[in-house]
C-alpha cells in the first residue's frame, strides 16, 4: 500500500438558489481539476437526505499534490465563486487508507 496516498472528502452545505451554479461550475472545471498533476480519482455527490448538502472526494498521489493544487490559480479562482454559495462552512478531511482491499479500484 502506497502511505503516501491521499484521499480528501469535502463536504459542503449550499445555499438552495447556488446548487445549479455550483453544479455547472464542477462540471466546467473538472476535467482540468482530474488532470492536474498528482489527482488520481475525482467525483461529487449529493446527499440523499439532503439535497443542498455536496461532498467532492478525490484521491492524490501525496500530500503535497493536494497542497500544489490548493496554491494554485485553479483552486483559487475556483474556491473564490465556490464559498459565496455555501450556507455553512465546508468541512474537509484528509485521510490515509490503512486497509489495502486489491479488488477496490478506489
């Protein structure tokens, strides 16, 4: 199992007018979000209880992937547009897999 491996679920609470921005938004950037260097997975989810409620989950090669992308324009102009739609603070989590199942491709 590779240590360095990184996944990141962020969860994030939207003002009901800003899900359709924000969907449109996601669905603009992600395939330069994907490709940037380090990102090995990347998809969003709606919570079925509550459908202002977003969580992105991503995997990167290593922390320090993660902390370039998050310095980078990308992300900051992304997460400028992005916070003016949430109700409520984002919530992120960083987390290292510490069981290795082969027949996961996650």
């Amino acid at each position: 199992m590779d240590e360095a491996m990184l996944v990141r679920i962020v969860r994030m609470h939207f003002k009901q007018e800003k899900i359709e921005d924000f969907k449109k938004m996601f669905e603009e950037t992600y395939s330069r979000i994907r490709n940037f260097d380090g990102c090995r997975f990347l998809e969003l989810y709606q919570d079925e209880e509550d459908a202002t409620v977003f969580y992105t989950i991503s995997k990167w090669d290593h922390p320090d992937r993660l902390e370039t992308y998050r310095n980078s324009d990308l992300f900051r102009d992304t997460w400028a547009i992005t916070k003016t739609y949430f109700s409520s603070p984002p919530l992120a989590y960083s987390l290292n897999k510490q069981v290795n199942d082969s027949t996961n491709p996650f």
